[in-house]
C-alpha cells in the first residue's frame, strides 16, 4: 500500500516536473516569439510536456522507491550503532549550527548578486552544519555542564547497572542450565534472543543428523519454558549483521551495540569477548565456582571406569561430572578405591582433579 502510494505521488510529482519545463518553455518561445504550433500551442506543450514527465516517473518509480528502502535502512542500521548520547550531542550541533548559518546568510541573501549569493548561502549553510555536528560530538562531555540531561544519559548505566540486558549464545540455549539459573533468582532481564540466533537453533533443528536435530529441538524447547515458565522479560532483537558471517562476531557486535552481556558457554566466545571489550557471564564458570572444594591431602572413594592418556593412570569422575585423574590406577579400572588428592588444576573449561591410591585395598561399597 506504502509503495503504491509512493508511486502515485511520484507520478504527481512528474506531471508538475512537466508542466513545469513546459512554462520555462512557453516563456522562452513567447520572448522569441516563435510559434511551432499554429492552433493550441500552449495546451499541446503543457498537456505533451506533462504527460510525457509523468508517464517516464511513472516506470521509473519501482527503481526509485527500492533504492529509497534501500538507503533508509543504511541509515537505520547506521544510526543504530551510535549511541544515543552522541545522536542528542550532534542534533543540538547541528540547530546551532543551522541558526548561525541563518544570521550570517541573511545578509548575504540580500545581496543583489543573485548566483553568488545563492552558492555562498549554501556553502556557508552547510559547512556550519557539518560543524556543528562534529564539534558537539567531539565536545560532549564539556556539553554536559549546559544541559543536565546529558548528565542524566551518562549516569543512567551506572544506576540501572543491576538489570544489564543478557544475550544469549546458542551453545548455553542448548545447554539448558540457563532455564535452572534463572528459575533461582540469581539472573535478571531482560534476556535478549537475537533473530540470528534462532535461525541457527532453527537450522540445527532441521538438520539430517539426528543428535543435531535433537540438540536444536532442545534449545528451542528451552527458550519456550523461559517465555513461559519463568517470570522474567524476553526480547527479540530483530536487526541481523548481514556484512557479518559468523554467529559468535554477530553476538559480540550486538554486545557492543546494547553495552549488554553475553552468556555463554564457549570457552573460545569468552576470550574473544574479553579481547573486544564485552561482558561475558560464562556458565561453565559459574558452575566451577560453587563446585565443593577439594584441597590436596583430602580423601575420597571413586571408581575407575578407563585408562589415562598417560601411562599407568586411570580416570574416575564425581557425581558432579569433575574428572580425576588417578596416578597409578590404571590396574583398579572398574574398581572403587580410596585416594587421596595431590593436587587441583582449576581452569575456565573446567576442574580437574589429580589423585593417588591411598591403599591398593578394594573398597567394599
């Protein structure tokens, strides 16, 4: 409906282009007092001049009106990664520099030099214009002494720090601990899903292969407990990085667009984020942290279910899923022994536990 309004006004706008050139021509005809049309020469030129513009926008129109849509979102999506308070800094710069641009032209516009005025009022309106707007950008931090709202801006993350907007990453959606995590309490909204986000669970939900396919399905079972189960605010980012190939570098890029969160599981994702400059809460991490801890010299029963990679170990697990790694266990795989720990090697991708047998006794359990 947009557009063919759109194209109906542009075909109006033609019709007026028309009879517009057919008045600079009638005048010019008048002045030289020629007469190409014997019998209705003024109507002929203004009905052929108008219909003739209006027919040509008329075709052209689709093309207009596409790179019309075309070039407002550039500009959306421009003006989306800069921050607000640089938009208000560089819109006040810009009416000053508009109504310095009226005073000093005025006069100018006075002169009796028609075409010289005309370019200087241009020129002049445009170079304050351009002015305005960087000087005010560069200068925003001195500008926040004359309009308190600025300061408002400035301090609103500082006070509102508690409720950071999350997003979340693929790989923790799947996961599902995030749905446990935010059943306790312990994360506040809003969490945001980017759209490219869910075209990827979408994706590996409709993959070939079945652990894929099974993986995706959860994920998505997972955001839909989250809308519904949980009392916390969901949002949806819609806008997509298409100059961007991979999800993890769309994610930091929205991150560093919403001065958000990112929560995740990606051992990899954390310390690219780190690198860029964005907030990561990693589950993995978390998860290490309220892990019970253990101190070398303490004892424990395991059980041995395989070989190390090292010769003669054997690797046992708690119930928690920390691997330990037994020194000289690999003669009690598929038995449960005492240990006791030498030492804890603690890392952002997990714990890990090394162990000796205490005795080379069977523990009866």
């Amino acid at each position: 409906m947009v557009r063919r309004l759109l194209r109906f006004l542009l075909t109006l706008m033609g019709l007026a282009l028309g009879i517009g050139v057919a008045l600079a021509a009638k005048q010019g005809l008048d002045h030289f007092q020629i007469t190409l049309i014997p019998v209705y020469q003024d109507i002929i030129l203004f009905g052929f001049s108008g219909l003739a513009f209006g027919i040509i926008l008329f075709f052209l129109s689709p093309g207009i009106i596409k790179n019309f849509f075309a070039f407002l979102n550039w500009a959306e999506g421009k003006l989306s990664e800069v921050p607000m308070p640089d938009i208000m800094s560089g819109s006040i710069g810009l009416i000053i520099g508009l109504v310095i641009a009226f005073l000093i032209s005025d006069p100018i516009s006075r002169m009796k030099l028609p075409w010289l005025s005309v370019i200087l009022t241009i020129t002049i309106y445009f170079v304050l214009a351009y002015l305005g707007i960087n000087i005010a950008t560069k200068r925003r931090e001195e500008m926040s002494h004359f309009f308190p709202f600025r300061r408002t801006l400035k301090e609103k993350p500082n006070k509102e720090s508690e409720s950071t907007a999350k997003i979340l990453d693929t790989s923790v959606i799947i996961d599902g601990r995030i749905f446990d995590i935010c059943k306790t309490g312990f994360i506040e909204g809003p969490l945001i899903i980017p759209s490219f986000v869910l075209n990827e669970l979408r994706h590996i939900a409709d993959s070939s292969d079945a652990l894929k396919r099974n993986r995706g399905r959860r994920g998505l079972d997972v955001l839909n407990k989250i809308q519904k189960e949980l009392d916390i605010e969901v949002k949806t980012f819609e806008q997509d990085y298409n100059d961007i190939a991979e999800v993890d570098a769309k994610l930091l890029k929205l991150g560093q667009q919403l001065h958000a969160k990112v929560i995740t599981n990606d051992y990899n994702l954390n310390k690219v984020a780190e690198f860029q400059g964005v907030s990561v809460l990693n589950i993995n991490e978390l998860a290490n942290a309220v892990k019970p801890v253990v101190l070398p010299g303490e004892e424990m029963v395991v059980q041995v279910i395989k070989d190390g990679k090292e010769t003669g170990q054997g690797i046992a697990y708690l119930d928690d899923g920390t691997m330990i790694v037994v020194d000289g266990g690999k003669k009690h795989v598929g038995e449960t022994i005492d240990v006791m720990v030498t030492s804890v090697l603690q890392t952002a991708a997990g714990r890990m536990i090394f162990a000796k047998p205490k005795s080379i006794e069977k523990v009866v359990s």
